[in-house]
C-alpha cells in the first residue's frame, strides 16, 4: 500500500523536470555508451561503401526532414521544442549508424551477418573439455592449410567450459570429414573420445537454402507482425511507431552483434524472431496506455506504462542473463546472447523513440481535438 | 481457508486445474524407474518366437513393455541387460549346452524363451567310418511264396570328422532401452545419436518416397541401433527431405548405409545373375556362414577377409544353370578342385567390388547358396576387424533390402554424445529454474508484495508443465532449441503477468472497476500474444522444420498461458488481494 501512494504523490506532482531527469538518468547514458562504441568502431570502413551510405542517410533524413516539419508545427505556434523531443534524435541516430555497419558489412564479407556453418555449409564441433582455442586454430590449420578454420571459446559461468570449431568441409567428401575428425584428436593437447565432442554438419546448399529460407520467414514474420499491429490500433501514427520500434531492435541488435563478431548459427535466427515478439510487449502496453487511457495527462500515462514496462524488461533481463550465464549449450547461449542485447536496445527504443513519438502524437491530437 | 474456497470454486482456476490433471496424465510420470522398456522386436527372433510383441510406431514410451527379469538376474538399467545377457552366454559355452531356455519377466507378462547355441563345426582333417544300419524291406522267396520281411542291413560310411564347439547363444532378438521415467521424449541433441537430412536427386512421388524410407529403415534395422525414427519432411519451396534419427553412436556407419544406392549385382560373363533386394531370400547372420575368416598384413596395413553366405531365388539359380552350363571347366591352383572358366563378379553401384572362382562341380546346377566374400583393411588387426565387421552388416543390409531407387544425397548430419547430451539437459533444467527464481525476485523487489511474486512463480512453473503435458500428448520431442523456447514462452507469461499485476494496482488507485483493469490488461496481453504468434508463425516451415520444436513449444506456451493459466492468475490475484 505504501508503494501506491508513493506512486499517487508522484502522479499528483506533475513537473515535468523529474520525469526529465529520470529519463535522462536511466536509459540515456547506456545509448550514448552505445553510440560512441558505434561511431568508434565503424567510421574506418565508412568510406568504402560511400555510395551506400549516402543513400540509406539521405533517405533517413528525408524521413526526419518530415518529421522535422512536424514537429516545428506546434513549435512555431507555441513553445520550443521539449526534451523528449531532442532526445528522439538518438535512437534515430543509433539507427543510421546500425544501418551503416550493416551496409559495410554486406559490402565487405558480401554478407550482412557472420554465418556459422549450420547457415553456410560446412561442419561445427562442439568440444567439451577445455583446451586453448588460439593455440588449438594455429595447430589445426597447420594440419589442413586448404581449410577456414574458426576456433572459438565455449563459456559457463565465466569459465571456460570447451571449444567450438568451425570449417569448411564439404559434406559429400566424407575422407575430409574423417581425416580433420582424426588430426582433432592427434593435435588436440587433451585426449578426446567420441563422447567428448558433438559434430554437426550441414551441406552448403542446404545452409544457403535455409539461410534464404529464415530470412523470408523473418520478412513474413515482420509483415504479420505489422498487420496485427495496425489492425489492433487502428491508428495510423502509433502503429507505425510500434513497428519503427520493433525494425530498430531488429536492426541495432543485428549491428551490435556484428560488431561483437558473432556467428550466427540457426538458434540465433529464432532468437531474432523471437526478439520481435517480445521488444514489442512493451511496445503494446505503452500505446495501449497511452491511447486507451482517458485519465490524466499523457506524460502521467507514459510514466505509468514505463513502471510496468521496466518491470517487464528486467525480469527478461534478468532470466536471460542467468540463463547466458550458466548455460553450456551453445544453441541455447546464442539466443539467449542476443535477446540480451536485444532487450537493452529495446529500453531506448521503447522509452525514447516510441514513447516520443507517441506523446508528440497524442499531445497534438489532444490540442487539435481541443480546437 | 474462505479464499482457498473463492479461488478453487472459480471457473477459470478449475480449467487450469483440469489442464494440469490433464498434463500429468500425458506425461505420466514416475519417481522411480527401474527394468529396460523393449523397443524392437526382430521378426523370426527367439524373442518374436516367444511371443514378446514389437510395440508399434510412435508408442508412448511410458507403454512400452518392460523387462524387469532374465531368469535370476534383476534388470534395473542397459548395464545390468548386458551383463545378465552376457552371464547367460558365458554359462552356455562354459557348459557346452547345445540349448537354452531363458525365462523373461516383464511389467506384462511371463515368457520363456528358447534360445539355441551357435556352433562351429570344423573338420579335423580325419574321416571316421561309421556303420550306418537302416531296415529295409526285402522281398525273398521262401518255399515258391514271396515273403516280405524286414532287414537290417548295415553300410559302411565314411565322414569327415568335424568338432563341434558352442560359441554361444542365439542373439534375443531385441532392443531395449532404459525404462522411461515419462512420455517426454527427447530430442537427439539430449539423447545422443545421429541425425541426417537426405535430399532425393530428383522428385518422389508419394509411393516411392514411403519405399525409400522403408528400405532404409530396413537397413538401419539390420545394423540393430536402439532407435530409428525416419520421416519426410519439406520446407517452405516444397523441396522434399528425409530425416532419419538413429540413436547410437555410429554416425559414420549411418551415413554410409543411407548414402549408398545400394545397387548390388552378381554377374558372370557380363550376364546378370541376381541382384541385391528382390533375388534374395535370405541373408545368413550366424556365425556359421557368416565370419572373418583370417587375417594378414600387408605392408603396414592388416587385411582381414570374410564371407557370408546368402540364399537367392529359384529363378535366379536357374539363371546361375543356364550361364554356367555353357562355361568350360579349368583347372585351378587346387589340382583336386577345379573350376568355371568364368568367375562371378560382385558389382556395388555399378562400380567392381570382388570375383570369385566357382567350383566346377556347381556347373550346370541351380544352386541357390551363395558365397560372398569380401576384404577390410585397418592398421591394426583389430581395426581391421571391426571394419570387416562393419562391412558384413553393411553389405547385407544392402543385400537384404535392395537398391535405392533415386539417389539421395546428404545435405545435413549432426552426431551427438549421448553423455554431452545428458550433461546439456541437466543444465537446460538448472538454467530453467535459476531464471524462474531470478524472475520472482525481481518481481518481488518491484511489488513488495508475496500475494504476487509466488503466484507469479507458479503460474511460472505451471505453464512450464502444461507445455511438457502438451509435447508428451502429441510425442513431439524435445531438443535443445525447444527447451529455449519453453524458457522464452514463460518468460512472455511473466511479462503479461506485470500488466494484470500493474493493471491492477494502479487501475484501483483511479477507482476503476475490476472489470475495466482486466480488460485493459487483456487488451495489452492479447496485442502481445497476436504478436508473438505472428513473429513465430512462419518458423513451422523455414528449413526442413528444424527450428519446428522452437516454434511448437513458443506458440503452444504463450497459447496456454493466455488461454488458461493467466486469466486463472488474474483471479488469485484478485482474491488475495481482497477484492
């Protein structure tokens, strides 16, 4: 009961410094921490892809020139422009950048992710015993020259729980298969059974395939996703914010977890599907709230929607993270590694993006309903 | 005990009730298990003899029968199975018995088994004369009358002395797994085994993709792994794929068996005499006509070579008369020995495998035992001798079941640990409960309130049960990704939890009605789900449906916990909080 009328005394002071402040303290600082890691690590590769970039930039800008003259609407008419709206410019920024990295990635490796074998052809072995990974890649690609080899460290709890390699056997030659399966164990500084390790391989055209294949089915998802979303709300503005939302989560995720260098493997592809459904919850309940809601101001009504959606987000978070932690499979590590991230841009992108755009929406549309 | 009575009389709560009774009748689960289940019963076998009955496809595993006893030894898991077959064996050679009779108790019935002794019969290289009296009747003239009488008369026979030895018993003829404590079954990434994708090279029809998968079932059959589970399966484009999960660690010999045409032919002088699958009526597995017979070394490599013997069809030895009719008999290295002009050719897939000389007393004769022989190399005898091994069970399971119509290619094969599977499972589960007790604190922190982070909680687990009460009922099985998603699905629960929770709270503080904080929660949870749904939807068909379990286990959880466990946990939260 204490805890309501804490929440009511807030309420009832309605100054919009604290809920600035607030704002400014919580996500904020994480997205600038972001877009610096971004600015930092993309600008040398910038300059490849010039043309590219200069395309989706000017297309951007377009977009905020529109929304520029928007927003410049009710300025002109009355005050200037609120820190809420300011604060827009960062998602929105972070976006572009996202979209950069992304471009310089597909023009440089010809690929928009890192795939792992199960999305490109080739074979993974999964070793459970711990072994140095740098060392065991030079030793291994002294054996096979002719190979790529990845050899990357499998973590549980900090500790290094095995190796996962990654080469490029083709699945018709089965005396590769055998002869790299047979320098594993020679060059291997542990002794290895067959019950210390799991291979998986997969064909090239069928990795190519499947590869297609999620990526139609991540459009098709993102399509119904959008149908559902309008035909919910009915309303043209908050839809499109909810669905801008749910693309940036997409897209910064994708970007971040380029940049961390990781291999997307099959599981990885299902933990983004599954990062639209549930970036979009918080989505959901801050345009019900705000839209549904008849009491009180809309900024009240953002404020309340961010209480239970923190609250969302964090109990994610919080299983997510244990699950990253603790878990050794790495099926089950990379999903959980990229609704991590996922979640964390989702914060901004719900709190400052979708609900910016709302309330500049829902303030006008209550101005002009006024009128 | 007045609320305990509003929340146990209300509607929804019972719903949730009959769906949990429900879950726990599909899993059925038991604390203790002990005994192994049979999966596999050979047909002909001395245990299909004995009228154990092969359970059938795509039985729960709580319903397979289980074996508890083998004569005096108690069966509690694989090991102690093995071991009290293995005691059996070593009592019948120990004691020469040329039979034995076993008796199996099971969780169903009583079944006495007889199994024979497998006997090696060697020449010693001496004959034995052996007087041989049979009773004839003889007709003889007495005083002009014929008389019929009965007479002994005894012939001299002269045999090759042979020695008999008993290797052992007659394999049971079964498969058995350790008896499952539930109808959960798990996916091959926790079980262990081998899965591969086949691609036909070119497009089957219904009837000859059911043949396919048929004669590699057979196949797989004949190598006796513990469990075989093989389906087509298409993506999205509509490319056709076979999937076949074998679990045993074998993956090299399973991915030989399913790539491999399979296309055997016997020919002499370019003339066919029969080919593997439909010429042959029987492929001898006994140890007396089907062994390694020696070993040599050869450079730094050891040759091992076997044979075995195969019976073909009456047509196909009256093929073998009428070619080797017209062949001229040679003499050969053995002077007493001679044979055939021709020898007959082994051909596996249009490729030349082997020839052997034939006898030329088998000229003209239609002969339906066949000899074939073969060699395997390794770099030591007894590689060399698992890999003659191998290759016998390979070479007759081809033999056995004919060729592949179509070639299939392999477009994808994982092998698992059966150990790494276990230790993955174990942790996937301490994962799932970690988070759960992560989320509650956390929910506890933010509403202060027990009346909510326990009811949270077992929302939390119910939902969990209610999705595995959900897979055992269909036989889906689990795997790894699907575990995420049970993970990821009570994950969603929680969050629509919040907003009931929140709703709730704060709707009262604006004095709404609890009606209007419902339904605005349930306007936000049923956005969400609508979401959710469509997000996974498409995942049923990307990719061979691999990512099948993760979409099933995600739609099917959030499914449940909007439909029956959140408006149940919308009314205890209602009650408790003394509406």
């Amino acid at each position: 009961m204490k805890h309501q009328e804490k929440l009511e005394n807030i309420e009832n002071v309605d100054s919009s410094k604290t809920e600035e402040e607030e704002r400014k303290e919580t996500p904020k600082k994480e997205n600038v921490a972001e877009n610096e890691e971004l600015f930092e690590k993309k600008e040398p590769k910038v300059e490849i892809i010039k043309e590219k970039k200069k395309k989706k930039k000017f297309f951007f800008k377009k977009r905020e020139e529109k929304e520029k003259v928007k927003r410049e609407k009710p300025i002109k008419e009355k005050k200037p422009k609120k820190l809420y709206q300011w604060l827009l410019l960062i998602p929105f920024i972070i976006l572009i950048l996202a979209i950069v990295q992304i471009c310089v990635q597909s023009a440089t490796t010809g690929d928009f992710i890192y795939r792992d074998a199960s999305l490109k052809g080739g074979s993974t072995i999964t070793v459970y015993k711990v072994i140095e990974p740098g060392q065991l890649q030079e030793s291994l690609q002294a054996k096979f020259p002719d190979k790529s080899i990845v050899v990357k460290k499998l973590n549980k709890a900090g500790k290094q729980a095995g190796v996962i390699i990654d080469v490029d056997i083709d699945i018709n030659k089965r005396e590769d298969r055998d002869s790299f399966e047979a320098g594993l164990l020679e060059v291997s500084p542990v002794e290895l059974t067959q019950d210390d390790y799991d291979i998986r391989s997969m064909g090239s055209t069928l990795g190519e395939g499947f590869f297609k294949e999620v990526v139609i089915a991540m459009v098709i998802a993102f399509v119904l996703m959008g149908v559902v979303v309008f035909g919910y709300f009915r309303n043209f503005v908050p839809s499109i914010a909810v669905i801008l939302a749910a693309f940036s989560d997409i897209v910064i995720t994708l970007a971040i977890v380029n940049i961390l260098g990781i291999r997307i493997s099959i599981a990885g592809i299902a933990a983004f599907l599954m990062l639209i459904g549930y970036s979009i919850d918080t989505d959901i309940l801050l345009s019900t709230r705000v839209l549904k809601t008849k009491e009180s101001n809309v900024k009240s009504r953002i404020k309340s929607a961010m209480k239970t959606g923190l609250t969302m987000t964090f109990t994610t978070l919080a299983a997510v993270s244990i699950a990253f932690f603790v878990s050794t499979a790495p099926p089950i590590k990379q999903i959980m590694t990229i609704l991590l991230i996922g979640l964390i841009v989702d914060l901004m992108n719900t709190w400052i993006q979708n609900a910016g755009i709302l309330r500049w929406f829902a303030e006008r549309k209550f101005k002009h309903g006024q009128s | 005990m007045g609320r305990a009575k509003k929340i146990f009389t209300n509607g929804r709560v019972i719903l949730m009730l009959i769906f949990i009774a429900l879950a726990l009748l599909a899993i059925s689960p038991t604390i203790k298990t002990e005994g192994v289940a049979i999966t596999f019963v050979e047909k002909g076998s001395a245990a299909d003899i004995a009228g154990i009955q092969k359970p059938p496809g795509g039985a729960n595993p709580r319903s397979l029968e289980v074996i508890k006893r083998i004569d005096n030894y108690f069966i509690a898991d694989e090991a102690d199975y093995f071991a009290a077959i293995k005691a059996i064996n070593k009592s019948v050679v120990e004691n020469q018995l040329s039979e034995k009779v076993v008796v199996i108790t099971t969780n169903k019935k009583l079944y006495t088994v007889l199994l024979e002794s497998v006997v090696d019969e060697k020449r010693t290289g001496e004959y034995v004369i052996k007087n041989i009296t049979t009773e004839k009747n003889v007709t003889q003239i007495i005083n002009g009358s014929k008389v019929v009488a009965l007479e002994n008369i005894t012939e001299e026979v002269r045999e090759a002395e042979t020695i008999k030895t008993v290797l052992g018993i007659q394999n049971l003829g079964i498969r058995v797994v350790k008896a499952p404590g539930s109808n959960l079954r798990k996916g091959i990434d926790l079980a262990g085994g081998v899965r591969v994708l086949l691609q036909p090279e070119v497009e089957l029809d219904d009837k000859n993709m059911s043949l396919i998968i048929k004669i590699m079932e057979n196949r797989l059959n004949h190598l006796g792994l513990a469990n075989i589970n093989i389906r087509k399966v298409t993506n999205i484009k509509g490319d056709q794929f076979i999937s076949v999960e074998v679990t045993g660690f074998n993956e090299k010999q399973v991915v030989n068996l399913l790539s491999q045409q399979g296309k055997f032919e016997a020919k002499i002088a370019n003339q066919t005499v029969f080919v593997g699958g439909k010429d042959i009526k029987n492929v001898c597995t006994s140890s007396q006509c089907s062994r390694i017979e020696s070993c040599s070394r050869s450079g730094n490599q050891i040759f091992c070579n076997y044979f075995f013997q195969v019976t073909i069809s009456p047509e196909s030895a009256q093929r073998f008369a009428e070619i080797t009719e017209k062949l001229e008999v040679i003499p050969s290295e053995d002077p007493t020995n001679p044979v055939l002009s021709e020898k007959i050719d082994f051909f596996l897939d249009d490729q030349y495998e082997q020839s052997l000389s034939i006898s030329a007393d088998l000229k003209g004769k239609p002969e339906t035992t066949v000899r074939i022989t073969g060699s395997a190399i390794g770099k030591d005898e007894d590689e060399a001798r698992i890999n003659s091994r191998d290759e016998i069970q390979n070479l007759q399971a081809i033999l056995l079941t004919g060729s592949i119509p179509v070639k299939m290619n392999i477009v994808q094969s994982d092998a698992f640990s059966p150990i790494l599977g276990k230790e993955a499972l174990n942790n996937t589960i301490l994962v799932g409960l970690l988070s759960i007790l992560g989320v509650a604190a956390i929910i506890f922190i933010r509403f202060r309130k027990l009346a909510i982070s326990i009811p949270v909680m077992i929302t939390m687990l119910i939902e969990v049960f209610l999705i595995l009460g959900f897979a055992a009922f269909f036989g889906w099985e689990l795997d790894l990704v699907a575990l995420a998603g049970i993970i990821i699905a009570t994950g969603t629960g929680v969050d629509d939890q919040i907003v009931i929770a929140d709703e709730v709270l704060t709707g009262k503080k604006r004095f709404e009605s609890w009606k209007t904080r419902i339904k605005k929660a349930f306007f936000i949870i049923i956005g969400a789900y609508l979401t959710t749904i469509a997000g996974i939807f498409p995942l049923f068909w990307a990719g061979a449906g691999l990512l099948k379990g993760f979409a099933f286990t995600t739609i099917v959880g959030v499914s449940f916990g909007v439909l029956i466990t959140r408006p149940a946990f919308a009314r205890i939260v209602k009650v408790l909080l003394k509406e």
